[in-house]
C-alpha cells in the first residue's frame, strides 16, 4: 500500500501506473502503459530458488516483449521507500 499511495494519480513524476495489471498469463504488481515499465513487489517467498527461477522466466518473457522490470522487496519499500521512488524514476526516464 505504501508504494501504490506513492505512484498512483500520477503522483510521481507524472508517470501513470496502474495496479494488478493483466500482461499476458502474469498479474503485474504496478504497470505503467507509456513507459512500458513494469515494477513488482517481491516478499520472502521469492528467495525460494523455484519462484527465483520463475521469477527470472518471467523478467525475461516481458523483456522480449519490451517491458523493463523493476523489483523490489517489501522490506526495501518499507526502509528505503524514497530511493525505490528514485530508482523507479530514472529508470522511466531513458525510456521516453
């Protein structure tokens, strides 16, 4: 919730994201359409070397399709949510 209240209404930088978005078979956690920028949310059950697996699978089906994937864990959202906000930004940046 922390880091939707920071991207949603176009609240950071201008940049509008939508949640839960449908990309093919996956669920986005945030997706931003113009920048083609998706960002996920990863909790513990992504240090699992299975889900990393399907993680890294999953980066990479979107990748060749043209969306950057940002992750991030909950607990950096929660102890270092500007610098989340800031990687977030100057990755969209380039994109335009």
């Amino acid at each position: 919730m922390r880091l939707w209240s920071a991207l949603r209404n176009r609240q950071l930088a201008g940049l509008k994201f939508r949640r839960q978005h449908p990309y093919g078979q996956f669920i986005l956690d945030f997706f931003c359409v113009e920048r083609q920028l998706a960002v996920e949310v990863d909790g513990g059950v992504h240090l699992n070397p299975e889900q990393a697996a399907r993680d890294s699978e999953r980066s990479e089906f979107l990748g060749q399709r043209g969306v950057h994937v940002l992750r991030f864990t909950n607990e950096e959202i929660k102890q270092h949510l500007p610098d989340v906000l800031r990687k977030i930004i100057e990755t969209a940046s380039p994109l335009s």
